[in-house]
C-alpha cells in the first residue's frame, strides 16, 4: 500500500499542524524572549565597553578591541534568532557563541 498525497499540493500543504492553544502559545513567545533579551544585553554591554568587561577580557588573555567584533557578532546572532524565518538556522550561529564563551571559560582555568 503507497500513501499518496492529494491532487495539486505539496508535501507542506498536505501536513497537518495540530493546533495550539493561546496558553500554550504565550508561554512558548516568553520562553523564546527571555534567552533573547538576555544575549542582546550581553552583546549591547560590549559596546561602550565598561570597567568589568574589560577586566574580564584582560583575565582571559584577550586583547580588549575583541570585546567590539564579538558584540557585533553576537548581536546579529540574535537579530537573525528574532526572525522567525531565520530561527532555525542561526540556532548554529548562538550555539556557537555559546561554545566561544565554555572555550574562553576552559582557558581561563588553565592560567
């Protein structure tokens, strides 16, 4: 027996979304924002570049002017994560930022 979609659809036209609930639907909106505002306060922060950031950079070995490409970074990461149509696919782009700041973290116990 093949399964067979109908006449003059597409395979995304044929799938069936369950529906949500408004619930359902503002807790997932919360969820997704609470990771964004968060990151876009930790790449705004890198801008005006204040005492505590550059102490960190300094501990960790970095150069201070890296503080402004990885603020840059980082803030569109979370521009393009904001973007519905681009969730998926700048998930990549925030795991890696996540693994840059476990990276930065594992050398710094090593010195």
């Amino acid at each position: 027996m093949e399964w067979k979609r109908p006449e003059g659809t597409t395979l995304l036209q044929s799938t069936q979304i369950a529906p949500v609930s408004k619930k359902a639907l503002w807790a997932g909106r919360i969820l997704s924002a609470v990771p964004v505002l968060l990151l876009l306060l930790d790449s705004v922060m890198k801008f005006p570049k204040p005492a505590p950031l550059v102490e960190a950079f300094a501990r960790l070995g970095h150069p201070e002017r890296r503080a402004l490409g990885s603020g840059v970074v980082r803030l569109g990461c979370v521009v393009l994560y904001g973007i519905p149509r681009t969730t998926v696919l700048d998930a990549s782009g925030l795991s890696g930022c996540r693994g840059e700041g476990r990276l930065r973290a594992l050398l710094a116990r090593r010195s």
